[in-house]
C-alpha cells in the first residue's frame, strides 16, 4: 500500500498536499511526509504519525512552493512502527542529489520484487545505501535513486526510460525537481496512480477520492507503463514499456480504495455492493439479519442484504478513532482489533446473523467479533466473506507479517480452509465468494474470459511478474 500525491502549479501546494494525503490516511498510517519546492530551496518534513497531527498549521507554512509531494507510509520495508524517530527516518519522500538535476525528490507505493538483486549489483559498483541497516532492512525507492543516478542519459526522462524496464514488481512513482513532476506507473498497472486538475494546477493521487476531495476534477489514470511528465504547466506522456493490458490489483477494488474513489471506471463501493450479491448467490443461507464487519464490510454487507432479502441491521458499531488494523503494525494490530468494534445487543439478541467481511487474513477480528455476538445472544453466526481465500499472500505492496500469519494455505481446498475458519471464528458456518463470483462483480464475466484481467495473485497464485528476490525469477 502506501498513498502517494502532488501537485504543482498552485500557491500553498503543501497545503494542498497535506489535505490530499489526509484522503489517502486509509492507504498508511504509520508515517507521513511533504517536500515542496520554491525558488532554488526544497522543504521537508516526515514524521510518524497521523496526517492530521503531523502537518499543522506551522509545518504546513514552513513548507513554503508552488509544488509539492507527499507519501502516507505503510512499511513492508525498512523500519516498522516501534520508534517514531525511525519511522520518520524511513518516512517519504526520499532527497537524493543526482548531477545535473540537482535534488530529486521520489514518493513511492508498491513494492519492487527484484530490489534486492538490484542492490547487490549496485553494491558491488561501490554504491552505499543509507536505509540499509541489516540485510532485511533496506528500502527499494533508495534502489530506484540509485539507478537513476547511475544512469547516464541527460533528461530526467531519458534516464527512467533506461531504469524503469529494470525493475520489477508493483510501483506507482511521482518524482520531482525543481523543473518538473514525473508520475509513473508500472507496465501492468498493478498500483493506481490518478492525474487531476484543478484551475492551472496538475494533481497526481494514488485514488481519485483525493482529487474530488480537493473539489479538483479527475482527469484520466496514467496508464500501465506510462509516465507523464509536467513542465512549466505542461504535460506530455511517454512509455517507457511494451504495451500491455492493465493487472490493476483486484484487491484495490475489494479492500485497499476507498469507497468514494473510482477505478477502472467504476465505483468502489458499488463494486462492493455487487460482491455482496454474488456472494449472497453463491453462499446464501437461511436467517434473521445480516451484520457488516464496519466498515470494510459495510457494502458487501449492504450487498448481501439487497440480493437475499435478509434485512441488513447495524449489530456491529466501529470505533472511528481507531485506524484501520490490516495496515498497523502486528503489536498494535493486536492491541486495537479489541478496541475497535462493539456490539449493539438489542439487534443481535436471540437472532440468526450472517456477518460479512470483505476478506479473512489471519482470523483474528472475525474470531473476536462471532465471540461477542454470541455473548450479546446471537443465535447463530454464518460468516461470509466476500473474496476468495487469500492463500498465495503478497510480493506487491503487504506486510509480511499478514503473508506469513495467513489462516488459508497455498493450493488448500476451499472446503478444507472453511473448516479451519470455522474452528478458528466459532462460526456455525463460513463461505468464500469464488474467484470467478469475484470478476463477475468487477469485471462482469468469469476470470477466464474476454473480461479485462485484474492482478489477483494473493487469490490464485498466478503471480503476474518475477518475483526474483524469492525465487530466482520464475514466474508464479
Ligand atoms: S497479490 Fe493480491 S494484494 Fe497483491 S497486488 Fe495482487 S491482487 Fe493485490
């Protein structure tokens, strides 16, 4: 994950900057940074924390320009969480002077699966990494800046054409020097990366919720390996791959986006609502209510609701100062999953409840929550989610942590992984939507049809590129 934004173009883009990030807060909560550019100065500041703590009033105006970037940090990579000193350490964007531009400033989300093959081939050129501090602990943007520095073409341009087919893996990238603002998407768009307008300014987001949150008009997604560069108020595109369809992550659409953005060209949260359908046609079951796991769950539940003709009740409340916990670290992860939720004994008590959620990682929260409706007097409690088994985890964007600490296990039978969940949560039953129940809601036909394809590897195994760290290059 991680959010990413800038824009250029505009007095007080910090500003603007801060306000875009604080819409992308979903995609990263650990740390937070802004680099502006003004005159012949660039300002910075990151910090761990929460947007709206660390950028007040005083930050903002320190960072003075009419352009600016800003990275929300969710690590998969370098430092967790534990220290806010370290977090603000490896916190984006990253500066780094690269002769003739001058300090390039990159902001970065996704995940490069080569990164470390990279960098023992740069380390052996004699380049030192300043985020490596133990051979797990390095951060792959530093890999990207090492390239480009190394690289000998004289345009900014020139030189990502050169590094970008290099690397592989999922990365949505905005770069920026005192004459331009680069955004970049991978070459099968795996991350989202948004371009917005808005009077004379150029916006990029990594969801369009933060552009239209900005009152900013969404103008177009950069497409799979296309990097659109910004100069003096102008834009022009260029490819830096062969042209190839989108594998925009499926997961952007069921758990990652936020409901008010757009991808694809459709709605988020009505994709959501269609997912609850197909899984209320694939796994219906008779009973009194149906309750969303909030608010992930919220419109597959809603969706559920609509297709069964089960009434949809609020049993669950969300605490709202409590993030969200997929993205925390594992400790605090722990800590606030029984902090978050509470529920309202009133519409449980003495009913047949379906609890829906998006997805099931390690268990945890669905464990808990069957629990305390059962305390509060549900009758029974059929969980349903509304994605696949996420069986095959990540290389592209997750904690390990949620890789490693998976309920479902590669290649096991669905059948099988709804018997480990139901002795795990205390359900009375547990069904997934299937694979194919999944692209009818996104994409209206089964997955292998003329349908567009989406990344869906955490679901199947079909990893879509190289994954040459783990295992030499082989395509999964
Ligand atoms: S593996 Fe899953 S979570 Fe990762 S990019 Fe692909 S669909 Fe998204």
């Amino acid at each position: 994950m991680c959010g990413v934004f800038a824009v250029c173009g505009t007095p007080e883009a910090a500003k603007t900057t801060s306000v875009g990030l604080h819409h992308l807060q979903h995609r990263g909560q650990e740390a937070g940074g802004i680099v502006s550019f003004e005159g012949e100065h660039f300002y910075e500041h990151r910090e761990g924390g929460l947007i709206g703590r660390i950028f007040n009033k005083s930050v903002v105006a320190r960072l003075s320009g009419t352009a600016a970037i800003g990275q929300v940090r969710y690590s998969t990579s370098g430092v967790k969480h534990e220290d806010v000193v370290k977090q603000a350490r490896d916190a984006q964007p990253m500066l780094k002077k690269i002769l003739p531009f001058g300090t390039v400033a990159l902001a970065h989300n996704g995940n490069l699966t080569n990164a470390k093959t990279l960098q023992l081939e740069l380390a052996l050129t004699g380049k030192v990494f300043e985020t490596q501090k133990s051979d797990d602990e390095m951060i792959d943007t530093e890999v990207a800046l090492m390239l480009i520095g190394a690289a000998i073409e004289p345009t900014l341009v020139g030189r990502l054409k050169t590094v970008l087919p290099l690397l592989e893996g999922a990365y949505a990238f905005i770069v920026m020097t005192s004459k331009q603002m680069i955004g970049v998407c991978d070459p099968l768009g795996i991350r989202p990366l948004m371009l917005g307008r808005y009077k004379g300014a150029w916006m990029l987001a990594s969801e369009t919720c933060a552009i239209e949150g900005l009152d900013a008009e969404f103008v177009r997604p950069i497409q799979p390996g296309e990097m659109i560069a910004i100069e003096d108020g102008k834009i022009t595109s260029h490819t830096f791959s062969v042209k190839q369809p989108s594998r925009l992550c499926i997961f952007e659409h069921i758990y990652f986006s936020k409901p008010d953005s757009t991808l694809e060209g459709k709605s988020v949260m009505q994709t959501r609502e269609a997912l609850g359908r197909e899984l209320a046609r694939e796994a219906s079951i008779d009973a009194d209510i149906v309750c969303a796991i909030p608010d992930s769950g919220n419109y597959a539940a809603l969706g559920f609701s609509q297709e069964s003709g089960i009434p949809f009740a609020f049993g669950i409340i969300r605490h709202h100062y409590v993030g969200r916990v997929f993205i925390q670290p594992p400790d605090e992860r722990d800590r606030d999953i029984s902090l978050k939720h509470n529920i309202v004994r009133a519409a449980v008590q003495g009913k047949r409840v379906v609890l829906v959620d998006d997805s099931l990682v390690r268990g945890i929260t669905a464990q808990r929550i069957v629990a305390r409706l059962k305390r509060a007097g549900a009758r029974e409690v059929h969980l349903r989610l509304s994605s696949p088994p996420w069986q095959h985890g990540c290389y592209y964007g997750i904690d390990e942590a949620n890789v490693h600490r998976r309920v479902a296990k590669p290649y096991e039978n669905v059948a099988v992984v709804c018997e480990h969940v139901c002795a795990l949560t205390g359900a009375d039953s547990v069904a997934y939507l299937s694979v194919d129940g999944m692209y009818r809601a996104v994409h209206g036909e089964p997955r292998n049809s003329t349908c567009a394809q989406s990344c869906d590897a955490c679901f199947t195994g079909r990893f879509p590129t190289p994954l040459t760290d783990r295992c030499g290059g082989r395509i999964h």
